[in-house]
C-alpha cells in the first residue's frame, strides 16, 4: 500500500498523538517522536487492516515514554543518530518526527545535523520540547541518553508513561492499533521532513 518511509511516519504520528493525547503541556513545550525502522518485510495494502497485520510492524513489546529535553539536548539525539544511518541493525538509527532536519554526512561528528527547524524557525539550545521515546531507548539502548549526557543513572524528566497510564495497554503495538481504530481510515503520507545529504 504504501511506501516503508510513509508507513513510518504514520507510527511515528501515532506516538505523538498518544503522547498529546496523555500529557498537559506547558505553552513553550512542542510534541516530537522518535523511532527506528519497523519491520523491514510488513506491507500494509489497501483495504481492511489486520491485527496481524500491526503486530508485524512493530515485533517488540515497548512501553512508551515522554520525556522534556531541551533543543541542544535533541540536537546531540539527532547526532547520535547520524553515526547509525545506514548500518545495521537498521534499529539503531532513529528518526525524529515533528521537526525539520537535515543531515549531512560530509560533516565532522558533532555538526552533522546541517538544519534544525521547529515551524521554520531554527531551533535553540534552550527551546523544550517533549519527545516520545521507547522505554528501550529511555533504559540506555543503543547510547542515546548516554549520547544526551544522561549517565550515572541519571534520566530526563519523565511526564508521560504509558505503562503506568495505561497497563498493558500502553504497549506501544496497542496504542497503534488504538491510533488507527480512532483514526477509522488512515492514509500515510511521508511529509519528508527530514533528509540526508550522502557522504561524498
């Protein structure tokens, strides 16, 4: 039915609706999410869609969270992210949704991320944004809070989990499924809001 890349977005849209939907934000607070790549060889056709069909996009059985970081801690995120496109596991890089970016390959670490826009203005070090994360991703997987200068045990604030709101339900594969069932029809559409400039 669709592209992988629109597939993405509409999860990564899901988890920022769920995140939304289950936190009071402050006005200077803006909605983001991020996510790895699903599951590679799940198509999703036209017409009714399966349980089984969203069990196989996403295989694991994450909790989600949202956290508030402030716009120099997303950038370094964003940058940790750079060093895993285009390896494998394809789970270690993630995509940022809800702002726009670019990322350009010929850059030294630490100044990949060529362009950081929330709205179309260039985000600060000190704007605040909550950001939905999995609970993998939150316990230190892959380096990212490590990467955001999170250690020793240390975590960012937690205003949003979905386990304690929600119970089993606040899986993340049930709060898709949730997603669609509001939605009724859904139709994901890659908003292109991010984009690599390759290594020359």
């Amino acid at each position: 039915m669709k592209t992988k890349r629109s597939l993405k977005v509409m999860v990564l849209a899901a988890l920022t609706a769920t995140l939304s939907a289950g936190t009071a934000f402050a006005g200077d607070l803006t909605a983001s999410s991020a996510s790895a790549s699903f599951n590679t060889s799940q198509n999703i056709d036209k017409g009714a869609i399966t349980l089984q069909e969203m069990s196989g996009l996403y295989i694991y059985e994450n909790y989600l969270y949202g956290i508030r970081i402030n716009g120099a801690e997303l950038r370094k995120y964003m940058e940790h992210a750079a060093s895993f496109y285009g390896t494998t596991p394809d789970y270690n890089y993630d995509m940022i949704q809800g702002v726009d970016y670019t990322i350009d390959m010929n850059q030294p670490v630490g100044h990949r991320i060529a362009k950081l826009q929330y709205q179309g203005q260039d985000v600060k070090d000190t704007d605040t944004f909550t950001m939905a994360i999995n609970d993998y991703r939150m316990n230190g997987g892959s380096g990212y809070m490590a990467a955001m200068g999170y250690t020793d045990g240390r975590k960012p604030e937690v205003v949003f989990d979905s386990m304690r709101k929600y119970g089993d339900d606040g899986q993340m594969r049930a709060l898709m499924i949730q997603y669609v069932k509001d939605k009724g029809t859904i139709t994901p559409t890659c908003d292109h809001n991010w984009s690599v400039i390759p290594k020359k």
